[in-house]
C-alpha cells in the first residue's frame, strides 16, 4: 500500500473527498491538504502544497482536483522534481507512470465524474515506471529541474 496525498480546490472537493474514500478502502494511508468545505481556496495554494510534499519524498503519490486539472498540473509541475500529469483517460492515466514516472495525477471535476475518475486512479496506481528509453527523457526532465533551480533567486 502506498502513502498518498490528495487536494483540491472548492470545484474540485466532492470528487477529490470520493476519491480520497476511495484510496482508504483500498488500504492505503491518505492524507488530505483541502479543501475541506465549500470556501473559496485558490487551486495554487493546494497545488503547491502538495507538490512540495511529493517533492521532498514525504509521499509515494499525489492527486490534484480542480474544475479541468489543468491549472493543478501546471502549478505542481512548477516544484523541481514533480512531475504532474493531468489525465482524463485510461491511455494517459497509464502512461503518465509508465513513459514519464509521474508522481501526481490531476483530473477535472468538471471535466469526468467519479466512476471515470476512480478507474483512472486504479490505472495509474496500478501503472509502474517502465524505464528504458522513457529513462532518458524523464533523466531531462530532471535536468531541467536542475538547471532551473539553480538559477531561481
């Protein structure tokens, strides 16, 4: 089992809190950064949150909710050494570990409803780095998080 952490903004917190269930009766240990109600909270702040998690390895996997999964993505994939992926569909839930090792998946409340959403999570979860040529490309990724980083202020 694995030690997940999921968030989500206030479009995205009735799938996100299904999805969190969901993992728990699967046996794995779930840990929720928000929202927690109905109020406002910007996806941003949730995004980052959890991406710093993943990113300093306090967590196997992450999982983001929002209206799209789009703006997620794009923020957790702004922390060196995340690697984001927002899917709506099987084939990308299952290359989002498989070609690129991604530690966090996003989806779109707005976008996929939850039986959708929780067979995308039993595809990614269930999905393994495969290595090989994809090593190569994810090894840039990580350069470029490197090299980035080095020039932040």
């Amino acid at each position: 089992m694995m030690k997940i952490i999921v968030g989500s903004d206030y479009f995205g917190r009735a799938l996100k809190d299904d999805l969190k269930a969901y993992l728990e009766e699967l046996g794995h240990e779930v840990v929720d950064a928000g929202a927690f109600d109905d109020a406002p909270i910007d996806y941003p702040d949730v995004a980052e949150a959890v991406a710093q998690e993943i990113a300093a390895g306090n967590y196997e996997r992450g999982v983001l909710v929002c209206g799209t999964g789009i703006g997620m993505a794009m923020v957790a994939n702004k922390i060196p050494g995340v690697r984001a992926a927002c899917c709506h569909d099987p084939y990308s839930a299952e290359r989002a570990r498989k070609s690129n090792d991604a530690q966090i998946i996003t989806m779109g409340a707005q976008v996929i409803g939850p039986m959708v959403a929780r067979s995308l999570l039993d595809i990614w979860l269930a999905a393994e780095f495969a290595g090989g040529r994809s090593a190569l490309k994810v090894d840039k990724i990580k350069a470029l998080d490197e090299r980035y980083r080095k020039l932040a202020p």
